[in-house]
DNA sequence: ACACTCATGTAACAGGTTACATGATTAC
DNA sequence: GTAATCATGTAACCTGTTACATGAGTGT
C-alpha cells in the first residue's frame, strides 16, 4: 500500500500529472522507490475516487493536456494516519545474492563481467547523487540563517542515505570481485 | 522469476522439504531474499511438474512424513542459464524514506520512536549475523589448508555483504535521528 | 487443556510487470 | 521521414500477501 503514500507525498512536495510523477521516479523519488506508469494512472484513478486527491485539467500549448493532481483533505489524513502506523524493516532482495551463492555450482569467474557492471551502475548512481546533493544541498552562501527547512533538510538526509548506501555496495562489490578472483582458471 | 532460482540455490546447497525451505528462508537465504511457505509450495509445484526437481517420500517417526525436494539435470541447466544472463541493478523500496519525506507535512518529531525502532531491529540483525559469521566461518585453526572452497566463500561474502548493509543503516539512522531532532518542539 | 513445532496445502486478493494502443508536437 | 518527448490509458499475466484449513506429536 505504500505507493499510495509514495504518490502522496511527492503531489504535496509539488501537484503534478501522472506522467510528471512518472519522471519523478525515475529520479528523486526513485531513489528510494520505483513505479511505472500503469501503476501509476491505476493509482490516481483509484485515489481520486476516493477523494483523496483532486484533479484540475490544465490546457497546455504545444503539449498535450494534462491534468494536475493534488492532495485532498481526506488523502492528508491518511498519510498521517499511515506515517503514524509502525511499518515492518522491509525485507530485501537481491538478485545478485542469489547469484553469487549460486555461482558455487557453476563457475564462479564466469560471474565477474556481471559484477563489474552492477560495480559501475553504482559508480553512476553515485556520481549522480553527489551531483544532485552539490546542486540542491551545497548552501554555499547559507550558514546560519533562519530556522530549518524540514522539507529541505528531509529530502537531504534521505539523499545522504542512497549515498550512504552506493558507497557500500560498491566497496562490496569490489570484496565480491576479490573472492571470485581466488576462483579463476588458472590458479 | 529469482525465487526459482533461489529455491534451486538451496536446494543445490542441501536438498530438503518445503517446510525446511521456509525456515532457511528465515535464516540464511532470508538475509537477501524472503519467501513464505505458501510462495514455496507453489513455485515447488511447478517445478516438479517441470521436471526441475525431483520429490522423494521421506518417511518420518515422532513426525509427520517429508517430502524431499533435489535439484534434477533441466533445474540445474535452467539454474545456469539464468546465472549467464544479465540482470539489473535492483530497484529499491524503502517505506521509511517515503515516511522521512512525508514527515516534513506532519510532524517529524513524531517519526523519532518509529526510527528508533527501526535502528535496534538492524542492531539485532547486525549481532545476529556477526554470531553466525563467528560461528560458520571463524576459521580459528584453518590458515593455509587446501584450495579454496568455493561454496563456503560464496556465502560468506554475502554474508559479509549483509553486514555492511546492517552498519550502513545503523550509521545512517543516526543521521536520521539527529536530523529529526532539529525539528522537536521548543527548539 | 493449551500452546508449539513439524508438515502440507487451498483460495482470494493486492500489487507489480509486460505488452499493446493512441495521438500530438518538436528536433534532426 | 524518423525519432524523441509529452501525455494517458487498457488488458493480461505473474508474484506476493493474507486468511483459512488440517492433522500428528511434544512439552507444560
């Protein structure tokens, strides 16, 4: 249920349509979560008839129109409600994982092409995300002025932790590419 | 399509029944992928009647009866032929960051016992992988003894992965907490 | 008696993925 | 012309979750 919230929360950072919210997670959002756009037309369509959102149709020149969503009353509450509700610490899944255990009864070398490029899609992730925090989160001319931004200050900590956890996958991946090393041919 | 793979994996490792996958899918599988017995009945159905596997009546006392699950010649080449194609860099989703964000329309102070909960559960997982790995692959008099094995090393880079995860997380819900408390009332 | 572990399942539903479909405008 | 971007959707399918169901044996 939490694209909902995801949905939610992103309309109230800014109203848009659902092809902008697509492009969202793609992006900042998609850092931390992904969905399609079927998913997401399904989602506002559902929401929007339970009146959790409203929809405005915007005419737009030299573009198709689109039609702007925002959070209702009722869709405020039930994030509030949700955000108040303890979630479980989300299992994970890696792919990878699984691979590499199984790589023990195949050959394990033949494995290390494919980790090098999982190394550099987190290189890039990476390199993107340091740009992103330079680019919105440098204050260069922004020492101690006025009280906190909670909306800044929170999409910057949530930034730091997909930094956070790049820069571990990669320093792991670079210990997983040093143990399939030990297996190949020749040694 | 990864929990086959992942079943076959165990199954490669020790072959044993549906219930035995389940609790592995607890433990040490469930470090990287999580499956409930209801999901492993069904992909064990299928791929039997794929001929994935074989099914062996294992007859018990103090008990009730087993069936044995082994992986079979097209299993191990379907296992192979997944190993050898690519796969993405997985997607992620994280209820907590959408919670983060979302605090900023409520009140973040608020999400403070929530975080709080959330770090002692990667304390716990932290502990609890670092026994096993003391337990499993200690090596307290194993130096320089023979090549090196691969099964073992596998699973224990993984291993290893798993608790970089659990102290980047732990590391960066200190920053979190820190980030929330800027923003708790009469401050 | 009651709860817990071992053991295997069915059924309904929610959520996510993939494929298909349409149509306008802008840039090369 | 061809591709890319903007914009919105339907349909089929696969996966994952939750609830329900059964039944023997062990421990308190």
């Amino acid at each position: 249920m939490a694209l909902d919230h995801a949905i939610l929360v992103s309309l109230l950072e800014k109203p848009g349509s659902g092809y902008e919210l697509a492009r969202r997670f793609e992006r900042s959002i998609g850092y931390f979560w992904t969905a399609t756009h079927q998913q997401i037309y399904r989602v506002l369509k559902r929401m929007e008839s339970d009146g959790w959102i409203d929809v405005r149709d915007v005419p737009q020149q030299g573009r198709p129109d689109k039609k702007e969503y925002s959070v209702a009353g009722p869709g405020r509450d039930a994030l509030s409600a949700w955000l108040g509700e303890p979630i479980e610490p989300e299992s994970v899944r890696h792919d990878l994982a699984v691979k590499i255990r199984g790589a023990a009864f195949d050959d394990p070398a033949a494995l290390i092409g494919e980790v090098e490029r999982h190394r550099r899609a987190h290189t890039d992730r990476l390199a993107h995300y340091l740009a992103g925090e330079a680019r919105d989160f440098g204050e260069p001319g922004r020492p101690f002025d006025g009280p906190p931004d909670a909306e800044r200050e929170l999409q910057h900590v949530v930034l730091r932790g997909g930094i956070a956890y790049e820069r571990m996958m990669i320093a792991w991946l670079d210990d997983v590419l040093a143990t399939l090393a030990r297996f190949e041919a020749g040694h």
